[in-house]
C-alpha cells in the first residue's frame, strides 16, 4: 500500500464521526487534566480506560492518546500562570514562562506554547509517518531471539534511565516481570503466584494496576502534601496574548531545534512522558543562545524549545510502541495494554494488518493537534477557571470513578479489593523509591518475554548461544549489558561529594 | 545520621530481597523444566533470583548514602484504601448509591475533618451523574439501590 492511499485511509477512520467525537472528548479530556497540578495524565488514562471496553479499538486509541497529547498543551499552562508545573514535562516551562507572567507576558507565553506545541507535534507526525513503516518492515524479519533481545533492552533502558536511583527501576521493572506472571500458565496449566486464589488465575488486569499505582497512590500523594488550596486567580487579558514583533523574531530557531530534540529523545526507550525530552531542548537552547544569562528571566526561547520538544517527544514515542510493540514509557505501555485488551497483539504486523486502526490513528494525531489549537487560545478564560477548581472536591470525583470503573470491567468486587490493596502498599514501595513506570512497563512485557524466550530455546534445542549468534539480538543484548555495567559502575564506584550535575539534579526535583 | 539498616535504601533492599526469594522460592516448586522444553518454575525463579541479586545491590548502595526514610502520610494512606474497601464491600449489598455516597464522603476525610456542605452536595450530584453514565450509557448492570445483606 503506497503512503498517499495509506494516509487516504486513514484520513477515512479518522474522519468517522465516531473517531471525531472520540479524538475530541480525550484532547478536552488531556487538556483539563494538563492545566490541573496534581492529576497526571497517567491517572486520567488509567480513569478512562474502563471506557475503551466499550469502544471500538480504533477509537479507544485515539481517545487515549489524545489525552497524552493533549496534557502536553494543558500543562505549560499552570506552569506560566502559577509557577507550578501541570505536567512533569512542563516543570521546565516554569524556568522562563513565570518570569514572563509576571513581566505581564503572559498571555504571549501562552500563544508562543501553544504554538510551539503545534509545531512540535507536526514534525514528529511527519517523521511518524514516513519512518514507521519501513521501521515494521525491517522488524518483520525478527525472529524471536531478536524480539526477546530488544524486549531485554527496554526494560533495561526503562529501569536504568528512570527518575530516580538506577538499581530501584531495575528492581521495579523486576517486580512487574513477577507480576505479569500472575495466573495460569498458558503452556503447562500450571498456577502462578495466585496464592491459591481462583479470582487470579487470569491474572491481574492492567487497569487495575494502572488505577492503583498511577490513579489513587497520586492521590494519597497530593493530599498528603497537603495539595488542594486551589490556585490565585491570574486574569489574562486578550490584549496581552499577540507576542510582540521582538518575541516572534525569537522563536523560529528554537521551534526546530526542539522539534529535533524531542523527536529524537521520544524513539528511544525508557524516556518518559517527554520530560527528557523538554530538559534536554532547554539546556540545548541555553548552550546555542548568544545570551545564555538571560535564561531563567523570561526569555521567549527557554519555553519555546522544550514546549515543542515535550509535544514531539509524545507523538514519536508511538514508533517504537507501534511499529515494534516495544512501549518507552509507562503511557505508551498502558496504549498497548488497550490494544491487548482488543485482542491486537502489538508489534510490526499492526501496520500491515490492522492498517485502518494505524492510518486512522496517525490522522487523529493531526486532528487532534488541530483542535487542541483551536480549543487552546479562545477558551483561555476557561482553562485559568478550571485551575481554580479545589482540589479537596476533585479527589473524591477521583476515588469514586475509579471504584466504578474498576468494577465495570468485570463485575468484579475483587478486583475492586485488588485496588485498594494494591494502592495501599504501592505507595508504601514507592516511598521506598520503587517507581510504577518501570513496574508497568515490566508487566506489560513480562508475558511477551517469557513467550519468546521459550519460542527461541525451542528453535535452538536448548542452546542458549542463539541470542548471540543473531546479529541483531547481539547488539540489543550488548547495548543491555553497557547499561547494565553503567549501573553497577554507579553502585561501586568510589563516593564524590558533588557527582551530580545541575541540571540532573533540579531535573529530579521538578518530577517528584 | 541514620542508622544503616534504618536508611531509606537498605529498607528497600531488604524487601526487594525478600519479594525476589519469595518468588524464587515460591516458584521453585513449579517444574523448571529443560532449556529446549522450558517449565512454568523456570523464568519466575529466574527473575525472583535476578531482584534478590538487585536487593543485595541496593543494599550495598545504602552503605554510601544514607537517606532518612521518608514521612508517610497516615491519614490519607489509611483512609483512601478503606473509601475504596467500603465500595467495594457495600456495592453488592446496597447498590451503587449508598455505596457511592460512602465513598465520597470517606474519601473526603482523608484530607481532614468531617465532611462538609460541599462534600455531601458533590456526593449527592456526582452518585447519581457515575449512575447514569455506567448503567444506562455503558450498559452495566448494577442497580442503584438494592438491599440485599
């Protein structure tokens, strides 16, 4: 199929009305969680994802991933208004866009983000478009050495490059592995791990998970930091939102560079939700800029490039997750977990399969992008009023459609026990550093793992040597054990006093 | 400064340890099996031993860094599971509308106090709102009140 008729395809998914309505309710859905502090967008579409039960695949994707894309709009918002990031990938909005508020820029801040959050999405749709299916047709000829390989190097990357302490996301993608086993063994019969309980030989569902540790451990956060006194009021006049003459000239170098960054940090695994992404443009910026004191005053380059960064990193994280079935982050595990649920098992032949599900989704991509511009400017009275919304109603709205939509899945009141339990002691192995990325990254994979590793013993008659015979699972392999060894070097390694550099460190801080 | 086995990471370690032997332990009795015809022990007990061996990392770790263990944040750790368990106790008993109503308000606590006027205004708008979206729009079936203890 020639990319023209591909793309007319999809334009046709995308278009239906029922793929519009869909794309419309989750970029809304995105953009009010984005603007709100203290839900993420792991917790709404963890919320939501009760709901793609009832939907097509099609359309329960493109609503899903608008709300990923769509935070990424809402959340420079809180972060130029109120000095507190809306999302993780906005924190460095914080750095120049507060500046520029109280400069009296903001409403410019705001039109230079929203803009700059169009371009950024544009370009890696664009890349998404032409590298994805050469990309599913290179992974057609893996065998499932390779695939095992890769999958070993994924979770290892989500482990070792996450927020905090290396060896912890190790032991947290480790303890998803376990967890995935959960349930009746689908080669031997044999129970897993159910401690004897018949409600888990199906084992755990994914949304139960992803409402325990991202839903109601959020939650229990926010409250515990005493989160909730609602947001000052900032007015934003429609006289302030045109940027002056001098701030358009500022932007268009930025709005590349970021673009770049971000769709490159966004392939790889393990990045993150387009933190990375924004953190890595911002400190590229400040090093091309002729004036890199003025960074953390106001300056109009230090919110443009990581606001397209963050915006691109979100939609070319959809390539490894499309094309291979390998996701980067938590958000693009949770896309696959909705594709599993519909019965579409990730991985290369969903672009030559199911090619109306890809097409379609790729154009709600666009669509979504263009409502979000159009929603974003004119509806900017709104967005300030939603900020205002007391935390103290909104967690127990929260707590609620969780029970409700945990019980719907299944009509289970375990599963509902399940949550409660499972968010209880989540939140205690968190306080210990444990993090739920790597953990949902390692149960969505734990089961494909464990397939093709059997697959490939079974091919090679027990001879483990297949994994390095094949060139393509020795490199995944070798690039695993580099990161590996990193990460013993940074357990070993004799002790400096100040081993961390700025921008890792208040890089950390801002995603707590 | 923090005594070493009461530092945050040699806590942790310590209970990656313990889950990874556990599960190896646990799983040891399932059959490992041959490499060519792999049995349903052999990759649990592969990865409980793999996050034992992270344990015993994290907790050489901990030698250097000694970090106090972080607060915890009682009242709403106590509090949100048990909004949760109520749900899901009452639910088949009472119906979704009692068992909501409980909810919101439990919940609502776990911030502080009683719950307030707004809190039983959200409570008495948002039940019957989560209703009508899951069992007329969604089609579950879960009646709103029924009393069956």
């Amino acid at each position: 199929m020639g990319l023209i008729e591909s793309l007319e395809l999809g334009l046709v998914t995308a278009l239906t009305l029922e793929n519009l309505f869909y794309c419309f309710v989750g970029v809304s859905v995105g953009m009010i969680v984005g603007v709100l502090p203290g839900i993420g967008h792991l917790a709404a579409i963890s919320l939501l994802m009760p709901l793609t039960f009832h939907v097509p695949a099609t359309a329960a994707l493109v609503m899903l991933a608008g709300i990923y894309y769509g935070a990424q709009y809402g959340g420079s918002i809180a972060s130029i208004l109120l000095n507190l990031p809306g999302t993780a990938s906005s924190a460095v909005i914080c750095l120049d866009g507060y500046p520029m508020a109280q400069k009296g820029r903001a409403g410019s801040a705001l039109m230079i983000t929203t803009i700059a959050s169009f371009f950024g999405s544009c370009v890696a749709i664009i890349v998404l478009i032409f590298l994805a299916p050469p990309l599913a047709r290179i992974a057609m000829n893996f065998q499932s050495a390779d695939y095992f390989s890769m999958m070993v190097l994924g979770l290892v990357a989500a482990g070792s490059i996450s927020q905090g302490k290396p060896a912890m996301g190790l032991a947290s993608m480790l303890l998803g592995l376990i967890i995935g086993l959960v349930g009746i063994d689908v080669n031997s019969g044999a129970m897993r791990l159910t401690f004897g309980m018949p409600e888990l030989m199906d084992g755990v569902s994914i949304i139960v998970i992803a409402m325990a540790l991202f839903g109601v451990t959020e939650v229990i956060a926010s409250v515990g930091n005493g989160f909730g006194a609602g947001g000052k009021s900032t007015t934003v006049t429609w006289g302030t939102l045109m940027p002056t003459r001098d701030e358009w000239r500022q932007t268009p170098w930025p709005l590349v560079r970021g673009a770049a960054v971000g769709t490159g940090v966004g392939l790889l695994p393990g990045t993150g939700g387009g933190s990375m992404a924004s953190f890595m443009a911002y400190a590229v910026e400040k090093r091309a800029s002729r004036r890199p004191e003025t960074f953390g005053t106001g300056n109009v380059a230090g919110i443009t490039a990581p606001e397209s960064a963050n915006n691109a990193a979100a939609q070319s994280a959809f390539i490894p997750t499309l094309t291979l079935g390998i996701p980067g982050d938590a958000i693009m595990a949770l896309m696959l977990g909705a594709l599993l649920i519909h019965g579409i098992a990730p991985g290369p032949r969903v672009v030559t399969e199911s090619p109306d599900l890809f097409w379609g989704l790729v154009v709600s991509f666009l669509i979504g992008n263009l409502m979000l511009l159009i929603l974003n400017i004119p509806l900017i009275q709104l967005w300030v009023r939603i900020l205002q919304i007391p935390y103290r109603l909104l967690f127990p709205a929260i707590i609620l459609l969780i029970c409700v939509g945990v019980y719907s899945l299944e009509r289970s009141v375990f599963d509902v026990l399940l949550v409660a339990g499972m968010s209880a002691v989540g939140f205690v192995l968190m306080r210990l550093g444990f993090e739920a990325a790597p953990l949902l990254l390692g149960f969505i994979l734990g089961p494909m793992l464990e397939e093709n590793l059997r697959r490939s013993l079974l091919l090679s008659r027990g001879d483990p040597m297949i994994f390095l015979e094949r060139p393509v699972s020795a490199t995944f392999l070798g690039l695993s054990v580099l990161m590996l060894a990193w990460v013993l070097w940074g357990v070993v390694r004799p002790q400096r006093p100040a081993d961390e550099t700025t921008t890792s460190k208040s890089m950390r801080e801002s995603m707590k | 400064m923090t005594s070493y086995l009461g530092s945050k990471d040699a806590v942790a370690g310590l209970v990656t340890m313990a889950i990874g032997a556990g599960v190896a332990i646990a799983a040891s009795d399932y059959g490992m099996g041959t490499p060519r015809q792999m049995g349903p022990g052999f990759f649990p007990v592969v990865l409980g031993g793999l996050m034992a061996f992270v344990g015993v990392l994290i907790l050489f770790g901990a030698l250097r860094d000694r970090e106090a263990l972080p607060d915890v944040p009682w009242r709403p750790l106590v509090v949100m599971p048990l909004a949760i368990l109520a749900f899901a106790l009452l639910l088949p008993r009472t119906g979704l509308g009692p068992a909501g109503v409980v909810t919101v308000l439990l919940a609502g606590m776990a911030q502080r106090g009683r719950p307030g006027v707004s809190l039983w205004l959200l409570a008495a708008l948002l039940v019957p709102a989560v209703w009508l979206l899951f069992a007329r729009l969604l089609g579950v079936p879960v009646p709103f009140i029924a009393w069956t203890f």
